[in-house]
C-alpha cells in the first residue's frame, strides 16, 4: 500500500513538472506555428486553438497568415524606348506553406529578401519590356476628355471667345494605350506569384505605387510645358494686338465722324449767317445805296492798304471814293 502511494505521488509531481514545462501552447487568430524536433520539422498547425507539444524536444516556430506588406525601394528603371523613370512599388503577401516557408527562408524577414529579390527583378523587366506612356497611364479617357483653355468672360462677344480659345488650344492627342498601369502591375503579379510559392509565399497583388520622372526626362517635360505656356501667351498677346488694332480704327473712324459732322455742322451756320448777313446788307443797300458803296469801298481800303508798301498813283477808278465828287467851297468849307 505503502509503495502504491509512493508511485502515485511520483506520477503526479511528474505531471505537475510537465505541466509546469509547457507542454500545451495556444496558436491565435492570424497566427500559424511549425513544430521542430532536433531541427527537423514534425508538425504544422494552422488552425487557432489550443495544441500539445513535449516540452524540451519540440521548439514552436510562430509566423502570421494575415496579408503582410511589402515596399520596395524605388528603382531607376529604362523603358523601352530608352526613358529612365523612378518607379516605387509595393506588394501584398501571406505566408500559406508555413513548412516550405520554415525550410526555405525561415525568418519573415528572410522571406522579405527574397521578396525583394524577386520583385525587384520582375518589376524591371516589365518596365524595361513596355513604352514610357504604358506605365504613367491607365486608361484612354484623356483622349475623350473634353479640354479647352478657360476664357475670361469679359470679352465682347461669343465670337472673339471662339477665336481666342482656337487660338490657346494646345492640346495633343496621345498615344493609345494597351496595357496600362494596371496591366503592368497584373504581369507582374503573374510573372512573381509562381516563383514565390516556392517558398510558402502567395502574392496577393503588386501594384506601381508612383511613377517618378528622371531628371533628364523632367527637363524635357518642363521644357515642352513651357512651350505650350509661351503659345498660348503669344495667342493671348496677338489677340491683344488684334484688339488694340481694331479699337484704334475704330476711335479713328469715330473721330472722322465727329469732324465731319462737326464740320457739316459749322458750314451749315456759316452759311445761315452769311444768308443772314447778306440779307442785312441788301436790306442796307436798298436804304442808301451810294453810303453802302461807301462803306464797302472803306472797308476794302482797310484791308488792301495796310499790305501795300508804296502807292505812286491814285489816279485810278478804285481810289474815286478819296475824292469829293463835288467842287470845294471855300466860304462854307464843304
């Protein structure tokens, strides 16, 4: 009896110790383990819950099986027509063999280098396969797209804003797309996606997340910026020209008008006053004839005279009106 005791006592504290050593773990949520005994890999658990093991022989290896992110350093990449672009990709991954992915890379981080390796690689080889507009582009919609240069309101009529936004009108029609951005980033994916499950890794997308201009293709694309600004500023300013040409014909016009009717008008009361003029001097003819003939003959002295420098005779009919036409009388002084 004693002895019975004696071994139930042993068995018990040889399942406390156990129990004490760990022999149950838990997997969690998003979470999947590899079970390793001396290095050699004898189970995996990817269902959540509670799991044995034997403590001091078997080593739990944990990784998760949520998607993780991977990001990419940009690559200065050529295209196919020889354009060097930035490109900065990233990518989404799980890990769904845990067993190949212990036996191949181990580590997350290790299944990051060979991420890299492998996406680096595929990402320049498809840049590199396509054209420049391929990769910056993802649909034809710019070709649809209704564009015209925007137009100050204040212009006189419908027809001089036609004229003007003909004038600053720029746009090209660019080059049809077959691929797209998006495309590129699907051959990606299919172009990685089998190698990486060589290593319990699954790719779940691979997507170009900016696509960056060298500086030697920046100053090309600033230097054509700015020849479409200085065209339609020259647009702007030889419609300008255009303006100021027909405003100063038009003042001109306007002004010959106002002359010509200012003349009309002042040859109109020139010749009212000259009617009325010579009414008043017939009027005064008809009263005394012989005083206006004395009047006007005077008043032709007054004008021509004063501009004569020497007069050697009188003795002619125009200077009749110097003389008395009657005999002086002594006694009376008439």
């Amino acid at each position: 009896m004693k002895k019975l005791v004696t071994i139930i006592v042993a068995v018990v504290i040889l399942l406390a110790i156990l129990l004490l050593l760990g022999p149950f773990y838990m997997v969690k949520e998003g979470e999947q383990v590899v079970i390793t005994r001396f290095g050699r890999i004898v189970n995996a658990e990817t269902d959540a819950g509670l799991k044995f093991r034997i403590p001091f022989i078997d080593s739990i290896t944990r990784y998760p099986s949520t998607l993780l992110s991977w990001d990419g350093d940009a690559q200065r990449i050529p295209t196919k027509e020889n354009q060097f672009i930035w490109v900065d990709a990233t990518a989404r991954w799980r890990i769904v063999d845990p067993y190949t992915f212990y036996m191949t890379v181990k580590t997350v981080d290790g299944g990051i280098a060979r991420l890299n390796d492998l996406l680096d690689s595929t990402i320049r080889t498809v840049i590199s396969e396509n054209y420049l507009n391929e990769a910056v582009r993802s649909t034809n919609r710019i070709n649809s797209m209704e564009y015209s240069e925007e137009i100050n309101n204040d212009l006189e009529n419908q027809e001089d804003a036609e004229t003007l936004r003909s004038l600053t009108n720029t746009r090209q029609r660019q080059e049809e797309i077959k691929i797209g951005r998006d495309g590129l980033s699907d051959m990606m994916l299919s172009e990685a996606a089998p190698l990486t499950l060589g290593y319990g890794i699954e790719l779940e997308d691979v997507i170009i997340r900016q696509i960056r201009y060298s500086d030697d293709l920046t100053d090309s694309v600033y230097s054509r910026m700015i020849k479409e600004r200085s065209q339609i500023a020259e647009a702007y300013r030889s419609y300008g020209r255009g303006q100021l040409l027909s405003w100063q014909g038009r003042a001109e016009n306007e002004k010959k008008t106002i002359l010509s009717e200012a003349y009309a008008e002042s040859e109109r009361i020139k010749g009212e006053a000259d009617a009325e003029a010579a009414e008043i001097y017939s009027n005064a003819y008809s009263a005394d004839p012989e005083f206006f003939r004395l009047w006007t003959t005077l008043e032709s002295y007054r004008k021509t005279l004063p501009a004569i420098d020497k007069t050697l005779s009188t003795d002619m009919v125009y200077f009749d009106s110097l003389y008395s036409p009657l005999p002086y009388d002594e006694r009376t002084g008439e």
